[in-house]
C-alpha cells in the first residue's frame, strides 16, 4: 500500500516527468545559448522542475543568463515551450521567475539572425492562452508576473515579428 505522501511524490514525478519528456528529442548539443553549446540546458530545466527553492532560482538565473538576457538563440526557441509548462505546473518552486524568463525572451532581440528572434519570440506568443491563466493565478506573485507577460504580449512589436 502507497502512503498518500508517496502517492503525492509519484503524481508530481507524472506530471512533470510528463512535461519534460519531450526534450530527449531535441538535439540540444547542436543548438547554442550565449555562451555556446545548449547540451546542458535539459538538465537546467529539470532542476527548475524537481528543485526546491534555492535549486530551482539557481538553475533559473543560469537558464536565463542563457537563454534571454542578452539576446535569443536557437536554444532558446527551443527551450520555450518547456518554460511555459514549467509556468502552469504549480509543483514547480520558481514559477514567478519562469513566468519573467518568458517576458525577458519576448523582449530581446538578435538582429543578425531575425528568423532566430522570430521563433524565439512566436513560442511565447504561442502561449497567450497560458499567460491568461498565469493572470488569474491563486499565487499573488504568479498572478502579478502573469499580468505583466499578457500586457507584454498584447503590446508585443518587432522588426522579426513585424506582419510582411
């Protein structure tokens, strides 16, 4: 017989074993972040997943250092749509700093590779339906930084993004 809290620790492992599965077929060693190769990024990502508080903000700065706050990348248009199911999944410690990762990438540039910038930028564009639920969030610092990546997205301009 499971104990309810191992039960617990099984359907979180579910859930969020679920949410992660897919980046096994990315071939993240041939996509690069800031300071190169995106092999790591996989791991990043499942601390931000399974860590506790101090794990999951440590992990998070790192991805974002790679991914967000200098410009995009091809590893970051990738790594998108695990970010926005790391948002919505409340086991998840940082979700707040998740949610502001997605807003910083909607706000960088990488103007010699438009159609980098583009895709990186369209994955959270993808996500709008999510960000109106992050906006209605039960979690006050969830819901603040939900509001803010909709007016960021509402308010989104570009010159990748830019209708031709």
């Amino acid at each position: 017989m499971v104990d309810l809290a191992s039960r617990a620790v099984l359907e979180l492992g579910c859930v969020v074993g679920a949410i992660l599965k897919g980046m096994g077929r990315v071939r993240w060693q041939e996509l690069t972040h800031a300071y190169g190769s995106a092999e790591e990024v996989p791991g990043r990502l499942s601390r931000v997943a399974w860590g506790d508080a101090l794990t999951s903000a440590s992990a998070l700065s790192d991805l974002g250092l790679w991914l967000g706050e200098l410009s995009v990348f091809d590893a970051t248009a990738e790594a998108v749509p695990f970010l926005w199911d790391l948002a919505v999944t409340d086991s998840v410690a940082s979700r707040s700093g998740v949610i502001h990762l997605l807003q910083t990438i909607l706000e960088q540039a990488n103007p010699p590779r438009l159609d980098v910038q583009y895709a990186a930028h369209q994955a959270v564009l993808d996500g709008r339906g999510m960000a109106d639920r992050l906006a209605s969030d039960r979690d006050p610092a969830v819901k603040a930084a939900g509001q803010d990546l909709v007016a960021a997205i509402d308010n989104h301009v570009c010159e990748a993004c830019r209708p031709a």
